[in-house]
C-alpha cells in the first residue's frame, strides 16, 4: 500500500486530454519536458520558507548536523512497477557517483563520509563535518532522480559490478565497453534510454529527432487533496521548432501551454490573437536584469585588458545605457530598470544596489572615457586605444531562447557607439557560447541574469561568485583549484606542470572569493549569512563586473482557455522560467 503525498491546489482538477506543446531541441529543458523541475525532489520548501517531505515521507537530522536520515514513502514504485528503495540511493552514489568511468550528476564537492541503508525504506547520510545546508539542497533540482537516486534494478546489467558480462552486452550494443553503454542507458540530457524507469509525473513513449511523447506514470506517488492521483493530463506530445515557429504556433492557439521560450516583446501579438482559444497570463518577474553584460577581467589583449579592469570603463558603459527607453520598448513599461543584483524580495537587499550608475548620462560617460585616456577617435568618430586601434567591443549572445535580447543588444549597441566606441554582436548557438564562454579571448557576454531570487542565488552564488560566471573564469579557474588543495580534494601534484591553472587573481578578488565561500557554508538566513551577502552585493555595486539594463519583467504563460491550475506566480525555489514545471503535474484540461 503506497504511503502518498497530499497537495493542495486551488482547483480538483480532472483527468485526461493530451497537452501540445513545442520545444526547440532535443534537450531536456522547455515546457512540460523531462527536466528535474517536472518530476520531484527528496523535500520542498513552502511559500513561508518551512522544508517539508515531499517524495520522501520524513526525515531526522542529527543534533550536530551531521547524520540525516530519510524515510522513504512504503509501496513507492518506479514507473515500470518495481519498488523504489534505499538501494536506489547507494546506487547512484557507490556505483554511479564515485566510479570515475560514469558520467553522471551529483555533487561530488560535499563533505559526505558515506551513506547507509537502514532498511529498505530507510536511508541515511553521514557528512565529515556538519552540513546544516544539506537540506537546502534537496528542495530544488539537486534532491531529484537526476542527482540523488537512480533504477539499480534497471540499470544494474549495464555496470560490471552487478554483470561480469556487461563489456560483452556492451559490445553488442556497439560500445567499446560497459561504461559508455552504462552511461548511455543513465544519461538524461538528452535522455539516452527512454525506457529506463523514472519517478516523475510522466514517462517518456517516444522520442525521436523531432517530437517527444509522454504517458503519464501510473505510479506516480502524489495525489490532490481528495485523494486523486496525480497527474491529470494523460498525455503530453511535444513537437521541435526552430523560434519563429514557435512563436506562430502559439498565437495560431496550437499549443496548450507555453512559458519557457514566450517573449514579452510578444504580448501584444498574444493578446491580439487569444480568440484562438488560449490566454495569457502575466507571473511576476523573478531575473535580477533581463539582458546583463558581463565585462570580461582576463582578456589575453594587454590594451583590452587594461580597459576592461578600469572601473571607470565599466561605469561609462552603465551610464550610457537608456534603460528607460529599453523597458518602454521592449517591456512596454512593465519591467524596472535597474543594475544586475539581486531581487528587492531578497531579506538583505540594498535598494542602492539596483540603482547604482543606472541614470542615462551619456555626457558623464563621454566624460570618464576622456578620463581614462581614451580621447583620440578615428575618422568615423570611434575611440582609438593606446594600441593606436579601434576600440571594439564584441558582444556574444545565444540565439533561440532570449527573446528580448536581440531588440536589447541593438538598443545598447547603439548606446555605446553614441560615445565613441565600437560594437559588434555576434549571435551563436548555445554549444559554441558555452565554448567561447570559457576562452580568454572573449570580451563581453549577454545572459539573462537569472538566479537572483534569495534561495538559488544562496545555492548556487549566481552571476557574482568569481569562476561561477563569465566575468572571471581565469580566475575563477585559479580559485578552484586553489580551495581543492586547500580542502585536500587534490594536490599540486594533480595539476600540469605542478602549476594552479588559470590567473592568480588580485588580493580582492581573493577576498570576494573568500566571502562568497563562508555565506554559503553559513546557515541560510543566519545574521552571519545576512551580513556576508550585504558584503558581497556591496562588492559588486562599487565594481559593476556586471552591467544590467532592465530586470522583474513579467514571464508570459500561455494556457488553453480550458486549462486548469494555470499558475500566478513563481515558488521560492524556483530558477527560471522553466522552473514552473515542477507545477505541471497540477494542470488539468477542464471537460
């Protein structure tokens, strides 16, 4: 008999129907897919803050923080029947996350000693030193099938521990051996064996190069308030589309919802054309800036680099941005101009932080890059550097899920060519931006300043921990390997030539480093925590490494006018706007 989890919706929905919806490649990230958010995690945190079970049924932490057992929900199953156990825990740490030979997620920096099975349903996790974050980790992606618990029953032929055969079944298979089948059989993104069982709400039928189809799990643990499994849709087919055919399936009424890839830019086109059987619902915001620039401190170019470090640069390109226009353009007024910090819902935020050099004062602007030395201009009015070249700026950018960005970047372009220096964008898929990303070379990077909700940017430190994001890698690369050392991860001898790779970064940097690593080891809301974050945001705001134009600009959602439990507004956990389908399993078509 299963031990379920109630929820509460507002609505008891009804079952049946098939969701349409539409994706723009075979990842698994986009609306209703397979992406950790869909399915559940370990807990949850509640709208007021409070950690409860969710796909577990309770747990009990140690007084010293150290020892956390899980008690697992009796008569829970995988979607293929077999029960789901503690040996699916031990699994995927003993022999998916500690064997150097799979690929997998996991979080292979935490302080965890070991992990015991108690029983069957009992499952416990030993940490070297205290770790009162470890529950935090469990309420978003990091406590879900794709980090913390995998099929052993399923998996198990395919690793040579469990199958002295599994080179031979490899082989058969076309691998070269057991690993790379194994890892095949368990990856997830895109997903490799589409038959291999899963806990989340759906699981997948078919998936090809072009469309994916899911049936919804027939195990599935959680049920409404009245005692009724969830989910209600039964099906969900979803189609690939490049972006522009997206956007047209949407307002022609063929998709039955659609968040993930939806352009406020588009809202009118939206709302002109819900007499096709849709509407659109406005979430507020949760991006610390829609479009943020991310001004590169390690370029390999002694000229650029010079530029590029000097404060004064990094303020004139603030203040020659006209965020106003910006959010009356493209966010129609609905958005707020502001710096890339973090959100005004955060407990330690600084109203300051947002406001910090983001007045249009293209004249002040002129006015420091004259400061700087930058006075002498070519023939066609741009600003010449110490190199006796044009200063140019390159500004790379994703295609295909931005939206917005690209009427940005042309806004901002033309800012920045109004006092004198030269803008190039150049547009790339996801695979050469992450590519670029990395390399010395590049000189300014455009995202989405997501991660700035107070939960996921104590998580994951957001865009402002040095190496965590584009402004710094060389850096952040020396900062890495330095603190593994330090912590006795690794040695010297593990790195080539016996030499930190990447830059030493100045003392500050080391300092920003260092702060940034103590709030996330102290407790989360702690004076301790508050204090270091004011510190950190404090940091960024004199520096501005990061350059923001308009953020809190509401997320459109379209919904089937019959679709039921269509969500307001974003949970505490969440990380973007693809993070709302943790609320999918809720939706129902009304008959």
């Amino acid at each position: 008999m299963l031990e379920p989890m109630a929820v509460a919706e507002p609505e008891i929905g009804q079952y049946g129907g098939t969701a349409r919806v539409f994706a723009l490649d075979n990842l698994a990230w986009g609306d209703l897919l397979e992406q950790p958010e869909r399915g559940s995690s370990l807990l949850r945190m509640r709208e007021d803050g409070e950690i409860v079970p969710d796909l577990v049924r309770g747990y009990k932490v140690s007084d010293d923080e150290k020892t956390f057992t899980f008690y697992l929900r009796k008569g829970m199953k995988w979607s293929d029947g077999y029960p789901f156990t503690a040996d699916d825990f031990l699994f995927k740490y003993e022999d998916m996350g500690w064997n150097d030979k799979v690929e997998t997620w996991w979080d292979s920096s935490e302080p965890l000693k070991e992990i015991k099975k108690i029983d069957d349903y009992t499952v416990r996790f030993e940490f070297k030193e205290p770790y009162p974050k470890f529950l935090l980790t469990l309420v978003d992606w990091r406590g879900s099938e794709w980090m913390r618990f995998a099929p052993k029953h399923y998996l198990k032929k395919w690793h040579i521990k469990y199958n002295p055969e599994a080179d031979k079944l490899a082989k058969e298979e076309g691998y070269g051996h057991w690993w790379e089948a194994f890892n095949h059989h368990q990856e997830v993104a895109p997903a490799g064996d589409i038959n291999k069982p899963t806990v989340q709400p759906w699981m997948f039928k078919e998936f090809t190069t072009t469309y994916r189809i899911f049936e919804r799990n027939p195990y599935f643990y959680a049920v409404d308030q009245a005692g009724n499994q969830l989910p209600y849709i039964d099906k969900i087919v979803s189609t690939i589309v490049d972006p522009e055919v997206y956007q047209m399936k949407i307002i022609s009424g063929e998709t039955d919802v659609a968040f993930g890839n939806t352009s406020l830019e588009n809202y009118p086109l939206y709302k002109e054309n819900e007499d096709k059987g849709y509407r659109t619902v406005l979430l507020p915001g949760i991006n610390g800036s829609e479009v943020g620039y991310s001004i590169y401190q390690n370029h390999q170019n002694p000229v650029l680099r010079k530029i590029f470090q000097d404060v004064r640069f990094r303020q004139a390109l603030s203040l020659a941005i006209n965020r106003e226009e910006i959010n009356d353009t493209v966010y129609f007024g609905l958005g707020v101009p502001r710096q890339a910090t973090v959100l005004p819902s955060c407990r330690y935020y600084k109203e300051e932080w947002g406001k910090t050099y983001i007045r249009y004062k293209p004249d002040e602007a002129n006015r420091l890059l004259d400061e700087m030395g930058l006075t002498e201009r070519g023939k066609d009015g741009f600003r010449i550097g110490s190199d006796g070249k044009t200063v140019l700026l390159i500004i790379e950018h994703t295609t295909g899920l931005e939206g917005t960005s690209a009427t940005v970047h042309e806004l901002v372009k033309e800012y920045w060519e109004d006092v004198g220096l030269r803008v190039l964008l150049k547009p790339e898929g996801y695979s050469l931006f992450d590519t670029r990303s990395l390399s010395p070379d590049h000189e300014i990077n455009a995202v989405s300043m997501s991660n700035s909700q107070e939960f996921y940017n104590y998580m994951s430190g957001g865009f402002w921990v040095p190496g965590d994001h584009l402004w710094s890698t060389c850096w952040g690369a020396w900062l890495i390997a330095e603190e593994d050392i330090r912590r006795g991860r690794k040695t010297l001898a593990d790195f080539e030539g016996e030499k930190l790779p990447g830059e030493e970064p100045p003392e500050e940097i080391k300092f920003l480093s260092y702060i940034s690593t103590l709030r996330g080891e102290s407790r989360y809301g702690s004076e301790e925590y508050m204090d270091l974050s004011k510190d950190i945001y404090n940091f960024h705001a004199k520096r501005l490494y990061l350059i923001g134009t308009v953020g809190l600009a509401p997320t459109c959602f379209i919904a089937n006018k019959n679709l039921g439990n269509v969500p307001t507004r974003y949970f505490p956990t969440a990380e973007e706007n693809f993070s709302l389908n943790y609320l999918a399993k809720f939706l129902f078509f009304k008959q």
